[in-house]
C-alpha cells in the first residue's frame, strides 16, 4: 500500500508536467512554471526515494530542493497578475519569506536536521499569496466565469495544500519529539497522509492544466 500510493503521486506529477510542457504553447507563462514544478516535484522525489533506500541519507537532497521549490512557486505567482499592486505584495511575501528559510536552512544544516522551519515558511508564503491572488480576482471583472480559467483550481491547489501541510509538519516535529515506541508506529500513517495529500495537490493542478489548455479567452486578471 505504502509503494502503491507513493508511485501514484510520481506518476500524475510527472503525467501532469509533461502535459503542460507538451501545450507549453498554448498555455500562460505562470501555467508553463508549473509544468515545470509538477515534472521536477516527480523526479525529486523519486531521487530523494533511491537516496534513502540506497544510502540510508537523502538529508542534504532533502534541504537543497527546499529554495528551488520557493523559487519555482515565486515564478509561477509572479506571472499570474499583471496588477502591480497585487504583483508588489506578492513580491514583498516572497522576498521576506525567501530571507527567513535561508537563515532556517542554514542553521539546520549546522544541526544536520532537515529544516522543517524553512518548509513550514514557505507554506505559509505560499498560502497566504493564494489568499492575495483571490481577492486580486474578486476585484477584477472577467469576461467568463472564474471556473473557466485554470487559475482558480492552481490557486485552490496551493490554498488547499500548502495551508493544510503545515499542521501536518508540525504534527511530525511533534512526534519527533516524544520519540516512544508507539510514536514511531504512527509514522508510516503520517506517510500515508502524506502521500494523500500530495496525489489530490498534484491532481487539482493537471486540472489546472487542462483547463488552461481549453481555456479560449485567457484574460488576464
């Protein structure tokens, strides 16, 4: 069970970056950023995967992805808007952010732990730029119904995961902590959820790719 959910997340990740790499013509900029998240999120993981199986270490794999995830989730909200005000808040959001995982990153590579804090950063970032980006397109008028446009389900599948991964972080540092016997039984279901959560992540962003693809009008927010 645990393989099988594990390689069904690599699969509609890769599946689903290589969709929008293959329309990368018909589709936005902020849409082509991320196919290119949705690819590099499969191959990352399955590298990760082979490390910890074959070296018993994927640690500073796991650390060094951390930024490039940031700085690929920054290019995809900097194209979403070409409202200044909404552009210069997000800008705001990810320069703080990016300062703060940075010094998070490098004190845990000083502790040779994985660096929760700076994920737990970045999605918060990445969850409040939603919760911007959706007032951006509350005030702006459109020519069709938002749920025509691949931005709303991008949005609704950052919103959705990155808001919720946080409370599972801080439910493994939890566990971490306590570190019984009982705890460490409980790890394989927070693996699952895991897992879960990243399949239904993935799967609303290739919905975000499709309707992209067929999306006629494209009128910028």
């Amino acid at each position: 069970m645990y393989y099988l959910s594990l390689y069904s997340l690599y699969l509609v990740s890769i599946v689903a970056g290589i969709y929008g790499l293959v329309n990368r013509k018909v589709i936005r900029k902020s849409f082509f950023w991320i196919s290119i998240f949705l690819l590099l999120s499969g191959i990352f993981q399955i590298f990760a995967f082979l490390l910890a199986k074959n070296f018993q270490n994927n640690l500073w794999f796991m650390n060094a992805i951390i930024p490039i995830y940031y700085l690929i989730l920054y290019l995809i909200y900097a194209n979403f808007t070409k409202n200044q005000r909404t552009l210069t808040i997000n800008n705001g959001l990810f320069i703080i952010g990016g300062i703060a995982i940075l010094v998070l990153e490098g004190i845990a590579i000083h502790k040779n732990t994985l660096a929760y804090e700076a994920i737990t950063v970045s999605n918060l970032v990445v969850s409040i730029a939603a919760m911007v980006y959706f007032l951006d397109m509350l005030g702006n008028s459109s020519l069709q119904s938002p749920f025509k446009t691949g931005k709303v389900y991008a949005l609704s599948g950052f919103l959705f995961y990155h808001a919720a991964i946080i409370f599972y972080w801080v439910v493994r540092i939890i566990l971490m902590k306590m570190e019984t016997g009982e705890v460490r039984a409980a790890y394989p279901v927070t693996e699952y959820i895991n897992h879960f959560m990243l399949i239904i992540y993935y799967a609303i962003l290739f919905v975000a790719l499709v309707v992209e693809r067929r999306d006629p009008i494209k009128d910028d927010f």
